[in-house]
C-alpha cells in the first residue's frame, strides 16, 4: 500500500470510527470517573422491604427438584416489578432464599416453607451506581460484556490510528512522538508509583 493510500485510510477509519463510537467512549470514559468517587452515589440508595405469599402448592412439594421455582419468581417480579437477574435460589427445610442483582439494584430474602409468607429486601442503588454497574459488567448479561470488550478494541484502534496519523505529519512528528513519549514515560512512573 502506497504512503498517501495508507494516510488516507489511517485517517479515515480514525474519524469514522471515533465518531461511530463516541457515546460509547464517553460513557467509559464518565464512568471511569464516577467509578473512582463512589460517595457520590452513597446517598442515592433506596431500600425496600417486599413482602407477601406465594401459592402453597407451588413450594409444600415431597421431591423438591419439581418446586415451580419459576412461577414464584414470576410471581415476585410481577408484584414487586423486581428486575435484575435470579443468583440465587437455595432451598432448605424451613425455607428458601433467592436473589436478584441488577446493574444499581439488588433484591434478597427468605420464603418461609410452612406459610408461603416471604420478605425481601431490594436495594436500588440509583441512576450513577447502575452505570457504573454497567462500566464494570457487575451484574449485567454475558452479551454485555462482548459490548464492553468491542469497545475497548474500538478504543484501541483508534488509539493506533491516532498514533499512526503523526508519521504522515511531517512538520509535526517529531514533536508529536516527544509528547507521546513524555506522556507514555509519566504513566509508567504513575503505574509504578502507585502500585
């Protein structure tokens, strides 16, 4: 490939590709920040206790791998409007347990075998904690974090074709690689230093 050829699609996929991905990059990027200062949210949390019974015949069974685990879990999310994922879902003799987690929400509690009674408790952290849930991939679907992954080669695409574009800026070279050799040398020293 030609030196004006390589040039124009170094800038090409740069541009296009920054701006394809610019709400993705900024969200990490915000997130990155909010991430690093979690007492913003601290206050933003909202706990709920749930309470109510669930059809006896659903969980008073002999063999307990026929318990109708997913109607009690519908019947939950349909009268609490829970959300977020089932992690868990124990049983014991007296009881059983379940929990939800959600990117910014949580939902655990016990429901007793003898009466069908349950109380949990749902937390929702609020708007700044699920978006660092979703930053993290904490409680999200696996496809999410293939979202997370194509971002961050999308970032390092552009990261390289930024870098690559300098060599065709002859004016500009050697001051551009000075300042990213600078600034690649004063990461390396933070990275050490506070390691």
């Amino acid at each position: 490939m030609e030196k004006k050829s390589l040039c124009w699609w170094t800038r090409w996929v740069h541009l296009y590709l920054s701006m394809f991905s610019f709400t993705a990059l900024f969200f990490f990027a915000l997130t990155g920040i909010t991430l690093n200062h979690p007492t913003w949210s601290d206050k933003r949390q909202k706990v709920e206790i749930l309470e109510g019974n669930v059809d006896l015949s659903w969980i008073n069974v002999a063999d307990t791998s026929s318990i109708a685990k997913w109607r009690i879990v519908d019947n939950i999310r349909d009268q609490h409007k829970v959300k977020g994922s089932l992690t868990e879902f124990r049983i014991s003799e007296s009881e059983y347990s379940l929990a939800f987690d959600g990117p910014g929400f949580t939902a655990y509690g016990m429901i007793d075998r003898s009466s069908g009674a349950y109380k949990m408790v749902a937390t929702s952290a609020g708007f700044i904690a699920a978006m660092n849930d979703l930053h993290k991939g904490s409680y999200t679907k696996g496809s999410w974090n293939k979202i997370i992954d194509i971002t961050a080669i999308v970032l390092v695409i552009v990261s390289l074709t930024g870098f690559i574009m300098i060599f065709f800026m002859a004016k500009k070279r050697s001051r551009g690689l000075l300042v990213a050799g600078i600034g690649a040398l004063i990461f390396i020293l933070l990275c050490i230093l506070f390691s």
